[in-house]
C-alpha cells in the first residue's frame, strides 16, 4: 500500500509539474527580454555592494533616515509594532536593488523566447529550488550561533542566484553545442 501510495503521489507530482509548464507556456508570465539588459544593470553593482557590505560592515551615512516598520525588535530594546523608526537602511537599499535586479534577470523573456527555452527555465528553476532547500537542510544540521543567523540572511537570496547561474549555464551550454554542430 505504502508504493502504491508513492507511485499516486509521484504521478500527481508529474501531471501538476506538466500542467504548469503548459500554464507558464500559454500565459507567459515573463517581462519582455529588455528588462534583462536592465535587470544586470541593476544586479551587478548590487551584488558587488553587497559583498564590500558583508565584508566590511559598511553603512553609508547619507542613508541614516526614519523609515516606518511593521515590526522593530531592538536588541535591546522594546518591540515596536507599526512606528515610525531612525535607522541606516545601506543593507536594505543594497537587498532590495538586488532583488530588484536579479528578479528582472530572471522573470524576463529571451531574445527568442520558445518552449525549449522554457523548459530549461522550468528546469532551473525546479532545480534552485531544491539546491537552496538541500543547502537550508544542512545548515539546520551543523550550523549553529549568528553563523546561522548569517546562513538564513544568505539564503533569503539562493533561489535567484541559483536560478540566474543554472538556467545562464544550460543556456550557455546549448548555445556553445549548437554552434559546434554547425
């Protein structure tokens, strides 16, 4: 009973993955492929920034301002629900700009976008998912203290990268192996 029950879950889990793709496929969820140019306009001082930030702990002093929260938990401090807060938002300005970019490069269409193209963007995209979550499982296992802290902050950011660099590897792969062919 017990394999029968993996083999249902196992042909649900195709037919949905299948009727996504067919989904994805005839609404094209993707921005038009400009956005990508911008998107790495975006994406590469972003991420450059954020490694000097992480490095260095820089916080730019011109971005020393009030902002208003949901939530703030001051080490310690009272919790705040809903205020009006003065902080250094360098660490936000730099994640957002990244997600920003890395969202642009990622959900927007190629040149020539088919459905071999969207297959490896389905492909890829399946794949970071379950990269980034593998890689979570294994810091829950041995990681410990602020480094996890650390580890959850990074990973807030794994499923772009992941995405950005596999589906940018297989696109690269498949275009270098068609020319060979010619």
């Amino acid at each position: 009973i017990f394999l029968q029950n993996v083999r249902l879950f196992c042909h649900i889990v195709k037919i949905s993955l299948h009727l996504l793709k067919l989904y994805i496929m005839q609404h094209q969820l993707l921005l038009p492929s400009r956005f990508k140019t911008i998107g790495w306009f975006i994406l590469v001082p972003a991420t450059i920034a954020g490694i000097i930030l992480s490095i260095t702990g820089f916080e730019a002093d011109w971005l020393n301002t009030t902002v208003f929260a949901f939530f703030n938990d001051e080490v310690f401090g009272k919790k705040q629900y809903f205020s009006f807060i003065h902080t250094n938002i360098t660490n936000t300005f730099i994640a957002v700009l990244f997600i920003i970019g890395a969202m642009l490069v990622s959900f927007s269409k190629e040149k020539n976008e088919d459905e071999f193209i969207a297959n490896i963007r389905l492909s890829s995209l399946l794949w970071a998912v379950l990269v980034s979550y593998i890689l979570l499982l294994l810091a829950f296992i041995f990681v410990y203290g602020m480094a996890f802290f650390n580890v959850m902050i990074y990973n807030m950011f794994t499923v772009l990268i992941i995405f950005i660099t596999r589906f940018n590897y297989l696109m690269y792969k498949n275009t270098k192996r068609a020319t060979d062919e010619k």
